[in-house]
C-alpha cells in the first residue's frame, strides 16, 4: 500500500511537491497492471491480491470523491450513497449473470423455478445495454427522489435520515426473492466479461486500469466543477441558501444537477467494483456501509477533492490490515477514528497537512 | 386630529423600465416594468397572521418610481413581515400585492421576484462567508442564472469593470481576494449592499444597513443611498432616527401591522399617535 508513504510525503511539501506525488501515485497505479502481468516467479509482480484490493479501493475513492460532491460543495450529506454505488453493480452483475449463464436462465432463477425472465431483465445480455443501466439505474432515482426532496425544500438533518431509509428500503427489497436479483446471495459465480475470461490477469488488468481511468475522469470533473461558477454556487448554497434564492438563483435545480450526477458517478464505481470482487449482494445497500463512506469523506476532509480520496485509501487501506491482525477490534477502531476527526481534525487529513503548511 | 396619510409621490414622466438603461448581460432582465402610474409597489389590504396573531393588518402602502422611502416603527410592528410578503418568503392571508402594474407578487416565486427586479438585504449581514468578496459580487451579478449557464459562465471585461466598479464604490477593492467571512461586521453590509447594486433591482429593499457601523460607515452609507435613489426606489427599514432624517423625504410609520402615519420625518415625529406609540403613554 502507497498511503501511508504519501501522507508523510505530502506533510513537508508545498503545493508543487503535491502535485509530483499525486503525479508519481498516478504512475504507480498505471504500472499496476502492468506488473500483474509479469510472471510469478519476477520480484516485481503484482499479486491478483494485491490488484483487487487496490481496485476495490479505487472505486471507493470514487464514491467518496462522488459523496463529496454533494457534502463537502453543496452541503448535502447523503446516508444513501451505497444505494447508488450497489444499482450500477446490480446493473453489472445482471449482465455478467446473463453471461454466464448463455442461453439459460440465470442460476439462482431455475431455483426459484422461473420459466421466463423478468421484463427488467430483457436486453441485459447486451453489454451496451447493460452499461445503459448502469448510469440510467441510479441516475433515474437520483433525479426522482431529488426531485421531490429540493421541491420540498427538504434539508439538513432530514435530508440525511431520508437517504439513509431510502439506501434501507432498497436493501430490504434487494433482499426478497421474488425481486428477481438473487435475494440474499446477490449475483456471484462469473465466468466472463465481454468473452474474456473475469479470472484471467489481463482482464483483471484491463478492469484496473479503466478503474483508474474513472478516478481519474471523475477527479477532472470535479475539479472543472469546482472551479466553474456553478462550484461557487453550490458552495454559497451550502452557506446561505436563502441569499442565493434572493440574488435569483433557483437552488433546487443546482442541487438536483450534482446530486444526480454524484449517484451516476456511484453507479459508475460498482459497475467496476463487482467484476473485480466477483460478488454483488444487498448487503452493499446496507445503511452501515454509506455511512462508512461519510466517514471516508470526513477523514479526509470535505470539501477538497483529495481530501475524500485520502480518507478512503487511508480508512481501507487500515481496514484490510486491521481485519486481519485484530479482526475483532476493526469496529471499536473505525469509532474511534470518527470521533478524533470529529474532535480534533474537523477538516480532515487535509486540514492537518494544510495546517503543517502553514507553520 | 390631523390626517397624515398622504398620497403617494406620483411621478409619471420617469418610467422604471425604459429610462434606465440598465447594465443587463441576460436575457433575465425585465423587459420594461410596467410602472405607468409611477407607483412601482403597490400593497393594498394585506394581511398576514400567524397562528391568529395578525402580524400584518390591511396594511395599504405604495412606493413610488425612484423615491426613496423609510420604514420605522417599534419592535413587532411587521416591518420584516412586510418584506417577507414582498419578497415572496410569505403569503399574505388577504390583500394585493404588485410590483409594477402588471406583476402579481402573491403569485411569485421568490426566485422569480428577484429575478424580476426586487432585492433585499437582511437584517443579519448575509454574504457567501467561503467566498472571496470578489466573488461574492459575482454571483450577485445580474445575468443569466440557470444551471446551464453557470457551468459555462466566464467573465466578461465589461462584468469584470462592474465588478471594479462597485468594489470601489463599497471600498472593498484592497479586500477583493479576501474571504468574505473574514470581514468585519461593518464591511459585510457594505458587501451586501454592494451584492444588491450588482443585482441591479429595480426596488431594494434594506432591514437595518446601518446596524453595526461606526459613524463615519453610517454616514457614507447616507451619501450612497441618497445618490442611489432616482436611479433604484429603495425602502430602508432602519432604528437609527439620525441616519432616517438624513436620508428620507418620505417616511411610514408601521403599528400593529398597519399603517400609523406618512410623511416627512418632520411630520411623523410631531404626530400625537406616533409619539404616543413609541414612547407608550
């Protein structure tokens, strides 16, 4: 793991040293892929371990990047993030289900002796379809629900508790047989993407390097976004909506743009995330894992477009050593991270490296 | 006992719309206000109560094109109330609310009151604290205020020069880079009051501007309204009686939600009822 070497590196540089190591951790990331090609005797291959923990990581760091969007700019703090990251994936893994099933019905529905598929299933065989879902899933409800929130003028506190029993409701639903996505079990068993082996190192690869690809597109975007008048709107929305209103901007329309836009980039990262951990369950829906993604953001630091990157590489990263050291202290650990940022670093990461900056 | 309600300042010649040739880079702007009657707000019977307590009692006011009109009354009168009706923020139970003569406040949003031309700045100095000053005004800035546009917006020389310009005019040019939440209390004010003028409404509406100032702010303050009235009608609702006389021609007293008394200051200070009123005998 790259993190902890960069938060040293970063703590005694300026900004130009910054961008040097963003730009070296970029190389590293690139070469990744490469080196898990190399044979497995060479000291320099990269483990399919290692490759897939660091992509599930990456595509994280997406959803923290996306869950920032909305927080950190326009003050919206959605407990609901997992929902949209879990669509894209659902999206994904219907696709890869279709695929390794041929002609078949998918597995899991001759169990539950269907004849015929589902009508939302129709055209998943298509890869292209398939990624149509993937944006149209999440982004449909996102434009739906936030809709009728920013009508209602729904903030704050509440806005919270609504995604987080949205994000709930879609767990409980996913969880039913009858839905027709595999129930508990979710979609698992994939052969192939696209007919290239899932397993093989150069799929993997591939899968990879276009995880890196999104971080990369969705860190532009946010920076263009961030830098545009529209990233100062949403920040003066965040800071006095009501003087937005009276200075003749519409928030609700702004709200909806980022908020739909932040789920699509959600559906994005899962439709990545599930053909390189091979599993797709309702449990990703579940309210603890989208507040764990809050808690990435927070620790980072909101606001800035590292800092949620930072906070989801540090959080995992710490996660997939601690599981298996402590395996049982991860949770107590995970609190106890929250509540130091919370009281002592209330701007994240970030803020710390920031602060030693300026001394 | 003497009558001091008086007519409003009718002005025919000067029509709001078509005279000033507003600074307007959107096609937002206002394609003429219809002020034929040179009333440019018109309240007529509003009333507005909260859970029974009427907080606005068949309130009649009219503002004329250009004037320049003060507010007074004591604590819970409806002065805010009043603003709030204007500006859309709430809906009076009874009565006719219309700017120009042709635009239905009642059935406004208020994003669309701003947009057609009436600003406001709060009682609280308001401004966007993360923002710098600089930018601060640009968002203020009357233009096209869609989504769309926003993504695409850039500066213009000529939004940058009017930028310049009200950064001098509020003082604010050496703070310009500054986060505006770093300001003093005095100077954010002046920043939402210069926030209003890159606005460009054609009716400001000010609760306490000069909340908060030294003297010396107070009394630029003055100058700047006084030279801001005949191009903008502006309705300043203020405590401060030094800053009111040096300002006003023209002055309302509100009472329970209504109407006390009207005219000069003068006038309104000698009334019997306004006396009575504000000293509670």
């Amino acid at each position: 793991m790259n993190q902890p070497l960069m938060l040293t590196a970063t703590q005694k540089a300026g900004p130009k040293v910054t961008a040097w190591v963003g730009g070296l951790v970029l190389l590293v990331l690139l070469a990744m892929p490469l080196l898990s090609l190399l044979p497995a005797d060479n000291s320099f291959q990269v483990s399919a371990y290692t490759l897939t923990l660091v992509g599930k990581i990456l595509c994280y760091a997406i959803v923290a990047l996306a869950l920032d969007l909305v927080w950190g700019y326009a003050g919206l703090l959605s407990l609901g993030h997992g929902l949209f990251f879990a669509l894209g994936g659902y999206a994904m893994g219907m696709y890869l289900m279709r695929q390794a099933s041929g002609d078949e019905l998918p597995a899991f529905m001759t169990f539950l002796s269907w004849t015929e598929l589902p009508w939302y299933w129709v055209g998943t065989e298509h890869f292209w379809w398939a990624m149509c879902l993937v944006v149209l899933a999440p982004g449909l409800l996102a434009l739906v629900f936030g809709f009728f929130a920013f009508r209602s003028r729904i903030k704050g506190v509440y806005f919270s508790i609504m995604t987080q029993a949205l994000t709930f409701a879609g767990m409980l639903l996913f969880f039913r047989n009858e839905t027709g996505f595999g129930g508990n079990n979710g979609f698992t068993n994939f052969r192939s993407i696209l007919g290239f082996g899932i397993t093989e190192p150069g799929t993997r690869a591939v899968l990879f390097f276009a995880t890196v690809m999104l971080l990369v597109i969705s860190l532009f975007l946010g920076w263009r976004l961030a830098r545009s008048k529209f990233g100062r709107v949403l920040t003066a929305l965040r800071d006095a909506e009501n003087r937005l209103m009276f200075c003749g901007y519409d928030p609700r329309g702004f709200k909806l743009f980022v908020w739909v836009l932040s789920a699509v980039l959600c559906g994005l990262a899962g439709a990545l995330y599930v053909p390189q951990v091979g599993i797709i369950n309702p449990g990703e829906m579940s309210p603890t894992n989208s507040i764990e993604a809050a808690v990435w953001v927070a620790l980072g630091g909101r606001g800035t477009l590292i800092g949620p990157l930072l906070g989801a590489g540090v959080v995992n990263g710490m996660k997939s050593w601690f599981t298996v050291a402590f395996p049982e202290y991860w949770l107590f650990f995970l609190g106890a991270l929250f509540i130091i940022v919370t009281l002592y670093l209330p701007k994240g990461v970030i803020g710390l490296l920031k602060k030693k900056d300026e001394q | 006992m003497r009558n001091v309600m008086l007519e409003p300042i009718l002005d025919p010649n000067k029509d709001a719309g078509s005279s000033r040739d507003a600074i307007s880079f959107g096609q937002r702007a206002e394609p003429g206000l219809n002020t034929r009657h040179g009333t440019i707000l018109t309240l007529e019977g509003i009333s507005v109560s909260f859970d029974g307590f009427k907080a606005l009692n068949n309130l009649n006011l009219y503002i004329g094109v250009g004037e320049l009109r003060c507010i007074i009354g004591p604590n819970g009168a409806g002065k805010t109330t009043m603003m709030d009706v204007i500006t859309g923020k709430t809906r009076p139970s009874e009565g006719q609310a219309w700017f120009g003569e042709t635009l239905d406040l009642r059935q406004m949003s208020e994003v669309q009151i701003a947009q057609a031309g009436i600003g406001r700045k709060f009682q609280k100095p308001t401004v966007f604290e993360a923002l710098s000053v600089f930018e601060n005004l640009e968002l203020a800035q009357k233009t096209d205020k869609s989504v769309w546009a926003s993504l695409r917006a850039k500066l213009t020389g000529e939004q940058k020069d009017r930028i310049g310009e009200v950064l001098d005019t509020i003082r604010l040019t050496h703070s310009a880079q500054r986060p505006a939440g770093l300001l003093s209390h005095g100077q954010k004010q002046f920043l939402e009051i210069g926030m209003l003028l890159m606005q460009d409404p054609q009716l400001l509406l000010l609760d306490e501007p000069v909340a908060g100032m030294t003297d010396a702010e107070t009394e630029f303050t003055a100058e700047l309204f006084k030279s801001l009235a005949g191009k903008h009608s502006l309705m300043v609702v203020e405590h401060d009686m030094g800053f009111v006389g040096a300002i006003a021609d023209h002055v309302t007293v509100l009472h329970q939600g209504s109407v006390l008394a009207e005219g000069s200051l003068e006038q309104v200070q000698a009334d019997e009822r306004v006396i009575e009123v504000y000293l509670g005998r």
